[in-house]
C-alpha cells in the first residue's frame, strides 16, 4: 500500500466517522422534534366558546371566562346561540364550531362519547317560572289553558319545559305553548299576551333578576319538586329562602320551592390539555364563591355523569392545578413543561449514546494507529518471501515512508503508548529487512 493509499484509506475513516456522528444527530433532534410535535405541542393563544341567548347566565359566564383567560394571553371568541341544544351541535362541528360551551344538564347523555368531555357541573340552573300576578298557580298542572312561553325552539331551556309540561300533563303539541323566550315572553307577561314564562337560567342571568324584581310578577313554587327531582335524575330540589331576593322589601315572602338541573361546561377532546388546566383554574374562580343557591366550594364538581370526564378535569379535581402552573405564569409553565418532554427523550438517546459514541471514537483513533499494522505484515512476509536485495531496499525505503507518518500523526495522550509501541515494531521489522538485506548480499 502506497503512501497516497494510506492517506485516503485515512481520510474514508474519518468520513465514515464523522458520517456516523452527523446521522446520530440527525437523529436525536428528529426524535426531539416528533417528541415535541406529538407529545407535548404548544397550546393555541385561541379558542371559541359557544354561549347562550343575550341576558341568560351562559353569555354572562363566558364573558368572565373570557376576561380571565385573557389575563393569561389566550383570546377566547364568544358565539352567541339559542342554548345546550346548539352548543351541543357546534362542539361536535354539526352546526359550527367551538371548543368549549356550557350544556344544561340532561341534554347531553352519551356516557360513551368520543368526541367531547364534560369538565363538571359549574352551578345549578332552576327551572323558573314567572306568572302573571292575576294567575293563582302552584303546580304546572293548574296552568293547563293558559298562554306559556316555553322558550324559543331548540333550546335546551324548551326541550326541559316540555318535558316537565309533559309529566304534568300537558300535550306537547298544545298551541298554547308558545315558543317564545327572552325579552319577547317578558314583553308577553307585561302587556297580558302570556300567562306564564318558563326559563331555565341561572339565579344570576339579568332576565332573571329583572323579573324576580317586577312587582307585576310572581314566581311559581313547585309544590311537587320532591317528586320531579325524583322522576327525573338531572334534577335537584332546591329552596330560594325568604328574603334572600330582597331582606327589606322580604322578597319572595315566602320559601319558594324550584327544581333545578346543573350547568355543565363541556370541552371537545382535542381541547389542548394545558388549556382544560387553565379552564379549570378559571371555573374555580368564578363558581367557588357561595351563589343564591350553592354553597362555597361546592363547584365546580364532577356530578356531570352524562359524558365521559375529561383527564386533566379529573386531574385536577384530584390534586388541583399542575404544579408548574401553581408556580408559575402559564407560557413559562408550558415551556418548562415542553422542556421537561424533550429531556425524557433525549436522555433516553444519549445512555446509549454515551457508551456508543465513545467507542466509535476510540476506534477511529485506534485504527490511525492499526492501519499501519497491516502494511508491516505485508512487508514482513515479502521480506521473508524475496531475499532479493533490490527488493529489500524497496521494503526498506516502504518502512522509511510509514515511520515518517506514524511520527507525523497526532493522537490523543491517552493513546500515546500504542503509538510508541508501532514506532518500536517498525524498528524490528526493520531488524528483519537488513537481516534480510544482508543475507541477500552473501
């Protein structure tokens, strides 16, 4: 092997390591990448909530979620609807989109759905139902003939009157049910064109409290909410106190008996789960404190049994928050958070790595050193071969050329000893070619 053939026999090994190393890099940050990607993807700085109908609780909740969520720099876009039955559609992309919305308990039942979470019951929602102050009733059942507005069709407030009308004996195709709702039933009971308006909100909803403080107005207590809350399993009894209105003017004057389902705030289940964590944390904020009907504390809580839960719902029902989002702004804990998954891979490449990388280095530099072992074979088995002195002068001259690069090569101290133990074998197998020299000359 000639002095060029040495040399880039020299410089494919370098190639091939350097190859190696450049592919295991290539590799780790493809890994890192796809780990990132699938694993532990940025949240987006956006999502849509689907409310309710202007002045019920659903549109004054979600301009709260939306004020809180954007303290942390994420803008939510408000979607007006007509209620559960409509938010429900635009969770499941039938009729728009959203990623998160409120549902009215007993609308959704689909303990196996795949394609969205509930994240729990955030409040109750009553089942209200204002009379005209001319029209004695104190069971649905006595407002048989008169004028009702239900609320407008396909809402979820609707779908629950009908089905409380029903038990109670009305006829769900009774043109005196009104599909009327909002500010249109309120005009209705003030001018006499209605005889009742049934809604289901929160005690909080401004179309609430407007009529709560009409002195035109009356509200119905049921007298059978015990056995309603018992016929249907989405139902609460609830009591509004006496006074708790108003202590001065003792409103209501009496204890008023209501049937009430809960709010239920419901995510699609691609909802990035740092987001649901936010969500959560915001949903505590606003339904922790003590309401007309809940007590502090009592929501948010996982009593929504109609759909699957979500698992940082669940997550945080357990434990509370994420750690790095009790200790640190959301965007930062996100990104710690995606550092802490790149790590996880990472180290799981570089314990292999770190025994396998180092060997390849150890064999590149070794073999700077045994590449030459070869060639002095060769030469000794020529010499032994062709005592011919020409020859052996031309082996002689071959050795003169390696020591000349061995001598050159640079390698690390900790290989220095083998590079001094070839300088020793070359100048043996030299011993071999002037033995060898000489013999030819006798």
């Amino acid at each position: 092997m000639s002095k060029h053939d040495l040399l880039q026999e020299e410089w494919r090994d370098r190639g091939r390591l350097w190859l190696v190393l450049a592919a295991s890099f290539i590799g780790v940050v493809l890994v890192l990448l796809l780990a990132l990607h699938f694993l532990a993807p940025l949240p987006p700085r956006s999502l849509t909530m689907s409310t309710g109908s202007p002045g019920g609780a659903y549109a004054l909740y979600a301009e709260r979620y939306k004020e809180i969520l954007a303290r942390h720099g994420i803008r939510v876009t408000l979607k007006p609807s007509s209620g559960s039955v409509e938010n429900l559609r635009r969770l499941k992309g039938v009729d728009g989109d959203a990623d998160l919305a409120f549902i009215q308990g007993g609308i959704a039942n689909e303990p196996e759905a795949t394609d969205i979470v509930t994240l729990g019951a955030m409040y109750y929602e009553p089942v209200w139902v204002f009379l005209r102050k001319d029209v004695p009733a104190s069971r649905l059942s006595q407002l048989r003939g008169r004028k009702i507005a239900v609320g407008v069709s396909g809402a979820g407030a609707q779908l629950l009157t009908l089905e409380l009308l029903n038990a109670s004996g009305f006829e769900v195709s009774d043109p005196n049910l009104l599909a009327i709702g909002g500010n249109d039933a309120i005009a209705g009971l003030r001018n006499g064109t209605v005889d009742a308006m049934i809604t289901v909100n929160g005690a909080e909803a401004p179309i609430v409290q407007t009529l709560l403080h009409d002195p035109n107005v009356s509200l119905l207590s049921f007298d059978q909410a015990e056995a309603y809350a018992r016929r249907f399993a989405h139902l609460n009894k609830l009591t509004l106190p006496e006074g708790a209105i108003d202590l001065v003017s003792d409103l209501p004057v009496e204890d008023i008996a209501l049937v009430a389902p809960t709010a239920n705030l419901v995510a699609r289940t691609t909802l990035h789960p740092a987001l649901v964590s936010l969500v959560m944390q915001a949903a505590q904020e606003i339904h922790r404190p003590p309401g007309l009907f809940e007590k502090s504390n009592e929501f948010p809580a996982a009593r929504d049994h109609s759909l699957p839960q979500g698992e940082e719902a669940a997550r945080f029902y357990r434990s509370g928050p994420p750690l790095l989002q009790r200790i640190l702004p959301f965007w930062a804990a996100v990104l710690v958070d995606r550092l802490i998954w790149t790590i996880v891979p990472l180290l799981a490449l570089l314990i292999p790595a770190s025994r396998i990388v180092p060997a390849l280095l150890r064999w590149q530099i070794r073999s700077r050193i045994y590449r030459w072992y070869g060639e002095l074979k060769f030469l000794e088995e020529e010499a032994r071969r062709t005592p011919d002195r020409a020859r052996v002068d031309t082996l002689l001259k071959r050795l003169d050329d390696i020591e000349r690069l061995a001598l050159k090569r640079k390698v690390p101290l900790a290989y220095a000893n083998e590079l001094y133990i070839l300088r020793e074998h070359i100048q043996l197998l030299r011993g071999i070619l002037n033995q060898s020299r000489e013999a030819a000359t006798a």
